[in-house]
C-alpha cells in the first residue's frame, strides 16, 4: 500500500488543482473571452446568431456557463484521486499525452462511486481509526501504516459522496429553452460531457438544436411564436426536454462523444437519427494537454523551460480548445409519392482553414492559461512566440488572469 506518497505525486496533485483553480478563477471573470459568451437576457435571437457570426449575440452563448459544473466535477475527482493513492499500490496518469489521470482512474472511479455506501459500512468512523491509531502509537512505539490506509480508505469513500465526479459520460441536460420566430420552432440549449478513453481528455459539449415535433410545438409556441409563458420550465431539466426523445438522444450522445470523432460527424450523425431534431450548432471544449514540470514529458520544449520555473507550483500550463459547427442553411423535406426525404442541416466546414478543416469545424480557439513565473520563463527563453503559437495566452497571478497577452 501507498503510505508514503513521494514529492513527485504530490507536487502532480499541488499543480493541478492550482490550474483548475486558475480555470475556475478565469471563468469568474465577467469580461473573459468564454464569459462574454453568455447569454445576454433570457434568449438568444437564433435567426440573428446564425445570420451575423461576428454579432453581439454570436458571442453571447452559453460556453461559459456550460463549463462550470463540469469544471466542478473533474475537480472532485481530482479530490478523490488525491485521497486514494494513500491506499492503492500505483497511480497513473498520461504523462507522453494529455497530463491527466489515465482512464482506468476514471472507470475505477465511477466502480467505486457505486460501491462506497456498502464499503464506508465495513470501515470504522474516522473519530474510531484515529483511536486506534494514537493507541497503536502509545503501545508499540511505531507508525501505524495498517490504520493509516484504512483512514486515507475511508476519506476517499467520503469524498466520492460529497458530490458529483466526472465519469466516464455525464448525462445530457437541458439549459436552455427559447422559440426561433422564423419557424416557430422551439430550440434547446443541451450540454453533456465525456472523458474520451483513447486520449485521456474530460470534455464538454453543448448543441442548439431546433425541435420541430407537433406537440411540442403545440404545447411551448404562443401564436406569436413566443414561448409559452404559461408552461412552466425548471431548469435545468435533465435530458432532452422533449419526454419522448430524451432517451434516444441520452444513447446518442453516449455513442457519438468520442474525440476521434470530428464535430461535424457528430451534428450530422443527430441530423439523421433524429427527423425532429435540427442541430443548428455543436461545440466541443476539450480540455487539455497539462503541461507539469518534471511530471509530464507530452512536449519536451515546454517541460524543458517550465523546469526552470522557481517554485513548482507554478511550473504548469494548462491549454484547452473550443470547436464549433454551424449549420448554414436547412434544406427543406422533400415529400414524393414513391419516396420522402427529410429536412436536412448544410454544415459549415471553414476549408480555407487547413487547421479547422482537419477538425471538422466551422471554427475553433486554443486557449492556454499560465502561471505569471511560466510565462515569463516562457519568455525569457524567447520561445513564447513559438510556444503558444496560435493559443490565446491567459496569464494568471494571485487573484487575476490577463488575458490574451
């Protein structure tokens, strides 16, 4: 068992909770990039946001919002990561890829989450394991290792209940709800998340989809095309707010949340599983790579420099990247006698842009958030430049983050 953690682990541990600190502490600024993407009132205008990418309204979304509780929940595991290699023989993280914790933690993880009820029952109280451990002191004269892991067994249990983790997929819900006045549509805000095996990434996602089924036309569009102010919507709703496909689309989205595949694929591939359905705009943030030095060794150049940072917990950098398609235009359903075609989405693919057409993307932002001392050892060594090449560069220190430096 893991008793003794060793300063590597722990200065793992130290780094990357200062950098989701530093994320979380980014994303409470009001005037950062990603909360000026939030929503402006109650609704977004969606013929205006797809007609005017460069308007207000386009960079009034929710990516923002969308990025906080998930944010919260790969915090918590982090928490429960940390508490568990007090009891377990190893633990691995991706150092050559992403930075985070390999993907059998999550899995096991998410096992243990399950079973901590019926374990914490066959462990004594934390107040009982202390007694027995300052008596084992007292009477053998020697550190009591046996207890210790069981403490450190029972702290990791406790914590997996003190709120959600990320798993391995976290369920779609609806955020938003407003009526698109040009086709009297009702369209969603839904998000979800997804810790990708093959790349050891946590990622979010959110979509804007339009829902053109009768009755839920009938049940939140006014004759105004408002909507119905009459029905009531606690959000947010968990699912797909539409009852009848929600779990259709639950299975979907756990089915189609791999990084391997592009944004495109994945808005096409619920253009055609669902006739009712309309995506008019997909978004990935992928969080990561995280850079720690003398931890991870995914980019030698960046290690290399972030090793000569003073103190070493400030040696990281933390980057992660936001990619969107949009629908263009919604070609029409076509009704034959010998056959029908359903209404179709036209995706954007910006080919101009060898970057986002390798993506499969009508746009993306990298960004890269950085202690003060990294960024000016990145700097120093005169490969800042070169380094962050087209990241739009968050500097944090103490309390604030200056953003695109």
């Amino acid at each position: 068992m893991n008793t003794a953690i060793s300063p590597a682990v722990r200065q793992y541990f130290g780094s990357i909770r200062a950098a989701l600190a530093g994320l979380e502490l980014f994303l409470a600024d009001r005037n950062s990039p990603l909360y000026r993407n939030s929503v402006v009132g109650e609704v977004i205008v969606l013929e205006l946001f797809l007609a005017d990418r460069n308007s207000p309204l386009y960079r009034n979304s929710v990516v923002g919002e969308v990025i906080v509780p998930y944010l919260a929940r790969l915090k918590a595991s982090i928490a429960c990561w940390e508490n568990r290699i007090g009891f377990v023989e190893q633990f691995r993280i991706s150092r050559a890829e992403s930075g985070f914790p390999v993907y059998q933690n999550v899995l096991e993880l998410e096992n243990d989450r399950r079973d901590a009820e019926k374990r914490l029952a066959s462990i004594p109280s934390a107040d009982a394991l202390r007694d027995e451990m300052v008596d084992f002191i007292l009477r053998q004269k020697a550190f009591p290792e046996a207890l210790q892991v069981r403490m450190a067994e029972r702290l990791y249990l406790e914590q997996i209940g003190k709120g959600d983790i990320f798993s391995p997929f976290v369920l779609p819900e609806t955020i938003r709800v407003a009526v698109n006045p040009k086709t009297m549509r009702p369209y969603y805000v839904v998000s979800w998340g997804a810790f990708d095996g093959s790349q050891t990434l946590p990622m979010v996602y959110m979509a804007t989809i339009e829902d053109s089924s009768e009755n839920v036309i009938e049940m939140l569009v006014t004759e105004d095309g408002k909507l119905n102010p009459g029905v009531e919507i606690p959000l947010p709703v968990g699912g797909l707010l539409n009852p009848q496909l929600a779990s259709r689309f639950d299975d979907f989205a756990s089915k189609n949340s791999a990084y391997s595949l592009t944004p495109v694929t994945i808005a096409t591939n619920l253009d055609k599983d669902f006739t009712e359905l309309h995506p008019k705009q997909l978004r990935r943030i992928v969080l990561g790579p995280f850079y720690s030095a003398g931890i991870t060794e995914n980019n030698a150049r960046i290690n290399d420099i972030l090793s000569r940072v003073r103190k070493s917990e400030n040696a990281w950098l933390l980057t992660w990247t936001v990619q969107e398609v949009f629908s263009k235009a919604e070609r029409p359903a076509k009704n034959g006698f010998w056959s029908s075609t359903p209404a179709q989405e036209e995706f954007h693919i910006e080919t101009s842009d060898l970057e986002a057409a390798r993506m499969g993307v009508s746009a993306y932002e990298k960004h890269a958030l950085v202690p003060h001392d990294a960024y000016q050892a990145l700097y120093a060594s005169g490969e800042a430049a070169q380094v962050f090449g087209d990241y739009k560069v968050h500097v944090i220190s103490g309390n604030q983050v200056v953003s695109e430096v």
